[in-house]
C-alpha cells in the first residue's frame, strides 16, 4: 500500500482527528438519599462558585512544554497548517459541526481564550538490513497529538461538553466537512471512556476515508477541568498504512491534564 494513500487528512485537518465522544464522565450521583439530603446538594450545588475561566496567559503558563514529556518534541508555536481557524472548518451537517471542529484541533463554540500545542513521538530506530518499505513504514509510525486548551465563560464549557455528546449521537453514523478546503469523508464516530484527571472527559474515534479504500482513524479526547476544555486530536499514519489500530497516547493527556487539575 502507497505510504502517500493517506493524505494530510488528520492533523493538519485533524490532529488525531480527534477520537470519538464519549458521554462525558461527570454525572456520578449518589442515589436515594432521602429528600433531606437531596435539599441540601441542591444547595450547595447553587451557592458553589462558578469555574474561572483562564485568560490566554494563564492557559499559556497551563499549557504542555518539552519540560513536562519524557519523549517526542512539544511545538509551542503551532504551524499554520495545524492551526486552522473555525471560518475553516465546516461540516455538510450542522449537526456534526462540534465533531468536524475537534477532528481538525479547533475550539468548539466561542471560548474566551485559547492556546495550542503539537506533540511528535519518536519513531523506533529500524534493525540494520530492514527492508527499506518496513523502514519507512515504521518512520511513520509515530503519535502525532494536537493539544488545544480553551477557557469559557458563563457555563460555556458544561456546554461544550454536552454539544460533544449530542453530535457523536446524532453522527454516529458519519459524515461530511470541508477543512482548509478539503473534502473529507467520515465513516464513523465512536465514544469511549474518557482519561481521568478532569471533571469531564470522552474519547472519540471518527474513522475517515482516505485514498484507496484506506480507513484512517482519529482518536479525539476532550476533557473539562473547571472552566477550561482540553481537546486532544491524535493521529497515527504508520498504523493506518499499516492497517492496525493505534491507541490514544495517554501519557500526553496525563501530564496536561495535570498541569490543569
């Protein structure tokens, strides 16, 4: 299979186009407890002090720095082809827009504040003598992750949370976008569960089409921690050559998350 089956599609459009929704985590509730007790979480819930949302230099002290990986190479100043803008990014369905932007690493909804970031895993060095094919194969084998921090006034990141939700159900079953001007084709969006270390969080897997008959999966986080939404856009290009299916790599959603909580 040509390496070149697989377009730019994902990060640049994607960013480990971003994983399918997973309903968010949050939502423990303890059940019957009586009327009485019920009163006074309802209370308490109302008198609890709304989430301050960052300003861009908060998310900027909150953002990952090569300091915080113990592998690959951290971006702190995002590429123009990874950094699409949401006038770039739009999906056939309405519907679908929340799961078109988090795939292409844009922020959902109208955040106050943003901030992004790229990581690049290493690839493991080939044995002497591999076949070259294998060589490149595995060259390609690596993690790309976009990271996007983003700050929401006035409940607005409980919202996005819930928009998340609303379009991995209502798209389940694929859809169509436009990002920087390409034509891109989803088979499916999946949901699972999220990483912890947020109040919220969902994976997602959004499958797209590329080249050939290639299926080339996007694995998508978003967490909310307070205030702030976390999305993590994940690509793997060697495992789509390759036909396999490569995990999100928690270890960069755990040391962002970290830094947030």
């Amino acid at each position: 299979m040509r390496t070149t089956a697989v377009r730019r599609p994902a990060l640049a459009v994607s960013a480990a186009v971003l994983a399918l929704l997973v309903t968010a985590c949050g939502g423990n509730g303890d059940s019957d407890s009586g009327k009485g007790d019920e009163g006074k979480a309802d209370a308490s819930a109302s008198a609890a002090p709304e989430a301050k949302a960052l300003t861009a230099a908060e998310l900027e002290k909150a953002a990952l720095v090569q300091a915080d990986v113990k592998d690959g190479k951290v971006v702190t100043k995002v590429p123009a082809t990874d950094d699409l803008s949401a006038d770039k990014v739009k999906a056939d369905d309405e519907a679908c827009q929340t799961l078109a932007n988090l795939q292409a690493a844009v922020p959902v909804g109208s955040p106050a504040a943003t901030v992004k970031r790229s990581w690049t895993g290493e690839a493991k060095k080939p044995a002497e003598g591999t076949d070259p094919e294998e060589a490149m194969a595995a060259a390609l084998a690596v993690d790309k992750v976009l990271v996007t921090l983003a700050s929401y006034e006035d409940g607005g990141a409980e919202q996005v949370m819930k928009d998340v939700d609303a379009a991995v159900e209502k798209c389940a079953g694929g859809f169509t976008a436009t990002a920087a001007g390409e034509k891109l084709k989803f088979l499916k969006a999946a949901r699972a569960e999220g990483p912890k270390g947020a109040d919220e969080s969902v994976e997602i897997t959004v499958t797209m089409a590329a080249d050939e008959g290639v299926e080339a999966p996007v694995k998508i986080v978003v967490a909310r921690t307070g205030a702030t939404v976390t999305g993590f856009s994940a690509i793997n290009f060697g495992a789509i050559v390759a036909g396999e299916k490569a995990p999100f790599p928690t270890r960069i959603s755990d040391v962002q998350l970290a830094k947030l909580g």
